[in-house]
C-alpha cells in the first residue's frame, strides 16, 4: 500500500552552470523557476503509479560542463570571409556556441542534451548587424553552397532550426531587435524580426515616451513562448497568440516583409489590400526560413486599453461537448470575439482546479449542488480587450451563451490565475524531467464538424499507453472552427521508443481529420505527413517555389520537407 504523503524533491533552485548542457536545455529565463507543487505530485503519482523513489532526481540533470571538441566543417578561407562580412567580434567558431545555437526546445532535443549527445551541429554562428550584412552573406553562402540556418530566439519546437547538413547559423536577436519606424496615422510599426517579444510589446505600450505617440499600443500577439521568442520566428513559423481570438494570428498582423533569398531580395508593400495578383506576401507566410531570412516586417498595433477595460469571467460548463458547443456560439454571435478564450476538457479541468488551487471541498460541494459533476465538467476562462463598452458587451453576451449551457459563472479568478502565470508553465519542463518524466506537447487545427472526432480518437490512443495522462484544451477561435492542444506525461527510458510514441499521436491527429499543426509549425518534425496533408499538387508549388528562391537548397535545408 502507497504512503499518501508525497516525497518533496530536492529542485534545481539555481541558475544552471556556465558552459553546462543544462544552460542549453533549460527553457527560458537562466534563473526562472516553476517547481511542480505538492498537489500535482500527487496527481502525478496518482496518475502515473509513481511511488516516491520515482521522485527523487536522476543523474542526467546536464550539469556538466561541455568539454567536447568538434571540428569546423568549413575551409578557413571561407570563415575568413565570412568573418569579413560580418566582422570578427560577430563571428564564433567556439564549440559551447556553435552547440547553443544548434537546438531548440523540443523535448527529444533536451533529452539529447541530457546525454551529450549532440549530433551534427552549425560550423559557424554568425550575429549580423544589419540587412546588407545578411544580404552579403546569403550572395557569398549561395555561391559556395553553404548551408544558412536563421536562429531567433530558440523556441522552436518542431526541429525547425536543426542544422542538418552542417553550415552557417544567422543569430538575429543579438542586434536585428528594434523598431525602425513607428506610423502612427498608419497604426503600423517596421520591426527589424530579431526583436523579442517583451521589448516589443514594452515599447509600444510606452510608444508616447519612446515615440511622441498620442497614445499607447500593444502588438496583440502573445504565445507562450512570448518571452524568448522573436517577430519573425512569429511570421514565418504561422505562430498564434494566446489573445488571438481578437487580434488574429501572427500573419493575420503583418501587412508587409523583406525577405533576403539567394535570387535576391523581396520587399512587399503594406496597403492594407490590393487587387494586384496573387499576394507575394503569402508565399512567406510560415516559410520557415525555407525560401530566405526575413529581415524586417510592418506589423499592425492595436491601442493599449489596460486596466478597468480589460474584462475577466471564468465558467464551469457541465461536459466538455456543451463547453464546445457554447465556444462555437460565442465565435459566431457576430458581436466581437473574446481575445482569450480557453475551454478544457474533463482531464485538464481536473488539472487545472489542482494547478490554481479551485480543488477545495466548499467550491466542489457547490459544483455538485449545481449538477457539475467532478469527471465531466469543464473549465473556461476568458478575456474581453477593447474600449471599455465593446469589451463589456463581449462579457455580456458570453455570460448569456454560458448561461444557456447551464455554466456556473465563477468570476474572473482563475482567468486572473491562468494569466499571472501563463509564461511561466513552460518552466515546468526541466523539473519534470529531472524526474525521468517526459512531458510534451502537440496541436492541431479542427473545423467545429469533426473536433469531437479527433479529440476522442487522439486521447484514445494515447490512454491506450499504460500510466499517461493526457489533457487537452482549445485556446484559438475562428468562426469556422478551432484548435485542440494536447498535453501528455508519461515514462520512457529509451528515446527511441518515445518519439515513436510522439510521431504515432501526429499520425492519429491527420488521420482522424487534424492538420500536422496549428501555431507551432512544421520543421522538420512534421515534414513526413505534410505532403499526406497537403497533396502532391500543394507540395509541387512550395517546391517550385523552393528551386526559384533557393536554387541551391542552401536556405534551412530539409524543413517543410524542401
């Protein structure tokens, strides 16, 4: 019989050691931290039938420091020259460098990292100055066939920045990270696209003191990722925002780019519309790097109304199905959208009551005098943006809808909870690794006709491997359907077998009517259903297109499938 008190273990309280495998690994902030509370270890070995020795840290926390040497794959001539174009304080050959901006963030890559193993990494890392410097470079790379990688803030979860064939990483938020110009009348901003999503925002919010604006801005889009990740890697990766349902997904935001490619360089014009032909504009749009480096981009912002105008409401609908049902009336009620909205299932519900600390006897007492039964009800918490009477009658009418469902209103408490923290719950990563835990994730776009379909049939299988817990939500609205989001934990000891678990979810997500992915791209990860996606005519274009721009399949060699 299993002692009820749950073993507390020693976290990682400290940044990790210069140099280390873990300074890599680790997501986010060097000394940021988000340990897993009492509450969902218990859950956690409720679920996974852990006992409290399977909670105690393992050996491969990356704490070593990275003494391995990899030769460059380059002619010292050719980093001469590079080094010419770019400048010497600009360029690194250094190892730890070189393996840094290599990986991104998924957990296979982290689990190599645990390891040290590194695989084939970038022989050079470059952090170019300005667009001319890039320019120079791609000319000189194209030339002689040398591979280009465009690294913004490492957060790609898809194997999408993974140098494969060796070559040059382009690292544009060390200096490609401000605002060029801000057009008021216009409600536009050009960006350089190495600019992180903080300093972003920030400058927009204080866009009066920064820019003698008359008033505030936002740029609307927040992924998780939202702190470490750039503009750019918000475009060509097609990324969503947590506020989308108001303000639109990444490309939804961007009227214009300049796009540097071995055939030359793009720059699209940023009319709001033009009846001039196919958009040029769309070609770029979740490239991911494939075609050539975007350099800068004209970003639509929208005004910064906090405060009293920001509106909070949180529900719990009886079941998951009339949670869905409500969501669907809501986005096509024609009086605005939300900006957040996200609704749970019966799984993250549970979850969620034990992450914000809802789960209290008193709270479940009332849930159950109204019919809210613990195993079917779902959460919904949600946001209203805009001026002050629009986002009140958003609240209105959502309360209406919810109400018809039968939803218990619960104030705007746990949406208040849910976005305190909605940066930090990546953090939870490392300690659930440290572990030996794997906790991951993937997503997928649906029409309201087949959501339940895909829904069931993904979590089905994936409950069909012993002592995982699996949740899922939809956060991303449209009229015509939404996103589902898959979280998973679950034990593995060979890598192996778990990324054939992992790509086995994928493969059930497009068979059972998903796409490959909603926000977070396609990389390399996702390249073997994207043709099954698309079709072979669909892929033929990104082809054509591939051999027009890049001749020479220098450009992120590999991703999309190209």
């Amino acid at each position: 019989m299993k002692d009820n008190t749950t073993y507390q273990p020693e976290w990682i309280n400290y940044p990790p050691p210069p140099g280390s495998y873990r300074s890599i690994f680790k997501y986010g902030d060097p000394a940021g931290f988000k340990h897993p509370s009492k509450q969902m270890l218990d859950l956690l070995k409720k679920e996974l039938d852990l006992t409290d020795e399977d909670l105690r840290l393992k050996n491969n926390l990356g704490l070593d420091i990275i003494k391995a040497d990899y030769p460059v794959g380059l002619t010292r001539k050719q980093v001469q020259d590079i080094t010419k174009i770019i400048g010497t304080d600009n360029v690194s050959i250094g190892t730890y460098e070189r393996i840094k901006y290599s990986f991104g963030k998924t957990l296979e890559e982290a689990w190599q990292l645990r390891n040290k193993k590194t695989g084939l990494i970038t022989d050079l890392v470059v952090h170019p100055a300005s667009k001319e410097q890039i320019a120079d470079l791609v000319a000189y790379c194209n030339e002689n066939k040398i591979p280009i990688y465009t690294y913004g803030g490492g957060t790609s979860v898809t194997l999408g920045i993974r140098p494969v064939k060796g070559g040059v990483t382009v690292v544009l938020s060390t200096h490609m990270n401000r605002i060029v110009e801000l057009n008021e009348k216009n409600q536009t901003v050009r960006v350089q696209a190495g600019m992180l999503g903080p300093d972003f925002e920030h400058q927009l919010n204080y866009a009066p003191a920064y820019y003698g604006t008359k008033s505030a801005y936002t740029c609307g889009h927040f992924p998780q990722s939202f702190e470490y990740s750039t503009v750019g890697g918000w475009f060509v990766t097609l990324g969503s925002g947590q506020d989308s349902s108001y303000y639109g997904d990444a490309a939804d935001n961007v009227l214009a780019v300049e796009v540097i490619t071995p055939a030359g360089t793009i720059k699209t014009i940023d009319f709001p519309a033009a009846a001039t032909g196919p958009d040029i504009l769309d070609i770029f749009k979740g490239s991911e790097g494939a075609f050539g480096i975007v350099v800068e981009l004209v970003w639509k912002i929208h005004k910064y109304m906090p405060g009293r105008n920001r509106q909070y409401f949180s529900f719990i609908f009886p079941s998951w199905e009339t949670a869905v049902e409500a969501t669907r009336e809501i986005s096509q009620g024609e009086f605005g959208m939300p900006s957040v909205m996200r609704i749970s299932d019966q799984d993250e519900t549970k979850f969620a009551f034990n992450l914000y600390g809802i789960d209290k006897p008193v709270i479940n007492k009332l849930l159950l005098l109204k019919g809210l039964t613990a195993g079917n009800r779902s959460l919904f918490i949600g946001t209203a943006n805009g001026h002050k009477s629009f986002a009140r009658n958003i609240k209105k009418q959502v309360k209406r809808i919810a109400k018809k469902y039968k939803a218990l209103y619960i104030t705007g408490y746990p949406t208040r909870k849910w976005e305190k923290g909605r940066f930090e719950d990546p953090y939870l990563r490392e300690d659930v690794m440290d572990l030996g835990l794997q906790i991951d994730t993937l997503e997928t776009s649906v029409r309201w006709d087949n959501i339940f379909e895909v829904h069931k049939r993904v979590k089905d299988f994936v409950k069909r491997h012993p002592h995982t817990l699996v949740m899922s939500h939809a956060s991303h609205f449209y009229k015509n359907g939404t996103n589902l989001y898959f979280i998973f934990i679950t034990k593995f000891d060979n890598i192996d077998k778990y990324i054939q678990f992992h790509r086995s979810i994928i493969d059930i997500i497009v068979k059972s009517g998903g796409s490959p992915s909603h926000h977070h791209g396609i990389g390399r990860m996702m390249t073997p259903w994207l043709e099954q996606y698309l079709g072979t005519e669909q892929m033929n274009v990104l082809r054509a297109l591939k051999k027009h721009f890049d001749p020479n399949n220098i450009m992120n060699p590999g991703v999309l499938g190209l």
